[in-house]
C-alpha cells in the first residue's frame, strides 16, 4: 500500500511540475527570433546585481552589466557597461542563471520604463552552446538588412 502511494505521489509531482514549467513559444525561422528583440549582442557578463527596487521581490529580478564586444542589432549606448534585467532563476521557471565572466549572446527588449530586459524565452545564452540558430545565422539575417 506505501509502495503505491509512493508511486501515485511521484506521477502527481512530475505531472505538476510539467504543468507549471516555462514554456516558450518557439521562433519558426531565425528571421522571425531577430526581428522579436530590440537588442542583440554578444558580451562579457562583468557585474551582477540585485538593487531593483520597483519590484516587490528583488531575489529574482537582477541586472547584468556586459561588456558588448559585438553588437548585431540595435543600440547600444556604452560597449563597456550594457545594463540587462532579467529573472534569476532555474530554466523551469523560465529564468536564466547568468555568471560573471562568462561570454553571452543576449538577445534584449526594452520595457515600458526603457530598460533592457531578457530572460529564457528571449533567446539569451552562453556563447557557443548548441542551440537550433548560430551567432553566425544572425550574422546572415543582418546582412540582409
């Protein structure tokens, strides 16, 4: 009897936990992901912090300061020090775990209040990961612009 509510118990766990995980809604062609952001670059994450104070949590809410060594798409106003936002947290939660000095390729939006802000969906990532487009396709995509 345990043994079966062990069991039912662990089928409810991994049923809710599909429920609740993020869940992006993918890009069909690497053209329709640019075209999505405002901002694309890749940098350096130098600094992280957590004084956000118009949020009511600042524990998940961060800024990362980049270095931009190179810059694909939008404006960016001082290559040496890019303020991002973005959600802290693991990849169920739709959250990113950026570390300092590690190469990114950040794909940015601005919000209401003009920041630039990116998460999970957004396309952000450590640069050279495996991912469906390459920092070479973007490449591609902007010459055609």
């Amino acid at each position: 009897m345990l043994k079966c509510v062990v069991i039912a118990t662990s089928v409810l766990f991994s049923l809710l936990s599909a429920a609740f995980a993020c869940s992006c809604i993918g890009h069909k062609t690497v053209e329709d992901h640019y075209a999505s952001v405002d901002v694309i670059f890749r940098g350096v994450a130098k600094e992280s912090r957590s004084d956000i104070s118009d949020f009511g949590s600042t524990e998940s809410m961060r800024w990362m300061v980049f270095r931009a060594d190179e810059v694909l798409k939008g404006e960016v106003e001082h290559f040496d020090s890019v303020d991002v936002l973005y959600f802290h947290g693991n990849s169920g939660s739709c959250g990113l775990q950026l570390e300092e000095n590690q190469t990114y390729e950040v794909f940015a939006s601005y919000d209401d209040k003009g920041r630039l802000r990116t998460g999970l969906c957004s396309g952000t990532r450590l640069s050279g990961q495996e991912v469906r487009w390459t920092w070479k396709d973007y490449r591609k995509v902007l010459s055609k612009y």
